[in-house]
C-alpha cells in the first residue's frame, strides 16, 4: 500500500482485500509502517470517512466566472481520517461504525477553485444552509464532467467545498445534506459566522500536482455549462448518483431542492 493510501484503508479494524480475500487489520504500526492483519470471514467491508481543509497558498491565475471568480493555483491541504463506516456485503447496508486515530496527511498541491461573493448568495439564497448544499452539489457535478475533460481517475483528482482560509469546511451528512463544520472538525452553524465565502475546490490528490488544474482553469467556463447540462437533464427530482450526488433525504423542510440549489450555484458561476 503506498502511504498516501495507507491512513484510508489500513486503519485498526479496516477490512482489507488480498487476492479477493478478506483480511482484518489488527494493528498498524504508523511509524514502523506496518499493518497486522488477520483472515477475517466478516460478511462486511469498511469505507473511511474522511474530511479535507484546503486553504490557498499561491493564485498563478485567476478570471471571472459568471457573478464570481475562478482561479487556480498551490494550495495546502489537509486529510483527516475520523472514522469509518461498516458496510453489508451484496445489501451495502451500514451496520456500524469505528473510530480511526491517525495522524493528519497533509500536502502541498495545485487545484482549480471557484468562489462567489457572500452579496451574490445572500441574494440568491434563503439561507446559507441552502448556499452551502448548493455548493456540495455543485462540486459533484463538476467534478463529475472535470473527470471526463481531463480523463482522470476519480482517486487523483478529488473535491472540497470550504472557506478558502481553512477556517471552515463542508461536508454532507449521510442524508446528503450539507453540515458546516470549523477548523477542529467540529460542527458549527453556519448563521453564526460573520464571513460566509464558500469555494469550490478540485484539486490534484498529489504532491506537487499532476499537471490538471491549469487545463481544468482553461476550460473553467465550459466546465460550468457542462455542470449546468448534467444537473438539468437529468431525470431525478431532487438530486441523484448521476447529477448532484447521493441526496438520501430529500425532504427536509426547505422551499428548494437539492438540485435546485445546486443549479442556482452553477448559474451564478456560469451567468
Ligand atoms: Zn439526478
């Protein structure tokens, strides 16, 4: 296992396969770069979950995109691995959870990012609940159609919605539903923030990067109408796997959809 891999997968208890046979780690050995493992027969496999803060180091670039900004350039990230998620062979049902306790990974790499104005979203959006899922959604959507431009794997090109400044970042819940959470990885409200400066993220999961935010920076604006063209045509109603991402729990008491909110992100950044 490489080691940037290694915090994702070969955490104490994650189920890893050799030659499609399970086998469970016992221990790893962080410093000694070692994982201790065990056949298992669990009828389960693990899926980390994980969170990244970004925060922009370097703009080589920038232009206007719709009511925003786009710009790429050296940003540091951070992975924090805060657990993992048990899941069901053959029913993919999550029957449990697991704390991880791993060093933060961090790295030095080059990403695209989008951002708009707080004015713009307080006047497009009812709340910033309803701005931030917009984002989430927005940046599955174009991560989706970035992929297929640069025909990178899904694993080397990654996402992030957050400030910017890695004073916040935003992530969606297991209903889909978008959560704020602060530096510390805590959950905050997002009302209760004087700065509301959302930016959208895609970034090369690699030190020093691989050369894909300034082709992605080139064609930023086709990007958007790609975006766009995928949350539109889609047959969904209120967000879906293939446009704006898993969004399990649709109903929850706000006057627009998932998906709508995710149109209205990318038709600012694209008007
Ligand atoms: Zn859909």
């Amino acid at each position: 296992m490489d080691y940037s891999s290694a915090a994702l997968t070969l955490y104490q208890g994650a189920i890893y396969m050799v030659q499609s046979r399970p086998y469970q780690v016992e221990r790893l050995d962080w410093e000694g770069r070692k994982a201790f493992v065990t056949t298992t027969a669990a009828d389960y496999y693990t899926d980390a979950i994980d969170y990244t803060k970004l925060k922009v180091l370097d703009r080589f670039d920038g232009a206007m995109a719709g009511g925003g900004t786009c710009h790429h350039g050296e940003v540091h990230v951070v992975r924090h691995v805060s657990g993992y998620k048990k899941i069901k062979f053959y029913s993919h049902e999550n029957i449990g959870y697991g704390p991880v306790n791993l060093p933060d990974q961090e790295l030095h790499t080059s990403a695209v990012w989008w951002q708009l104005t707080q004015a713009a979203l307080e006047s497009a959006f009812a709340s910033r609940q309803e701005a931030l899922d917009g984002f989430l959604g927005a940046a599955y959507a174009l991560h989706t159609v970035a992929l297929v431009r640069v025909m990178a794997d899904g694993h080397d090109l990654q996402k992030s919605v957050g400030s910017g400044d890695a004073a916040w970042f935003a992530l969606r819940d297991v209903n889909g539903r978008g959560r704020w959470r602060s530096a510390d990885g805590a959950s905050s409200d997002p009302e209760a923030s004087v700065h509301f400066n959302p930016t959208l993220f895609l970034y090369d999961n690699f030190p020093g990067g691989i050369g894909l935010s300034e082709p992605l920076f080139q064609c930023a604006a086709l990007l958007v109408r790609e975006a766009m063209g995928l949350v539109e045509a889609c047959d969904c109603t209120a967000g879906c796997p293939a446009c704006i991402g898993p969004v399990p729990g649709t109903d929850d008491g706000l006057a627009t959809t998932q998906r709508e909110r995710a149109a209205t992100v990318l038709a600012l950044l694209g008007a």
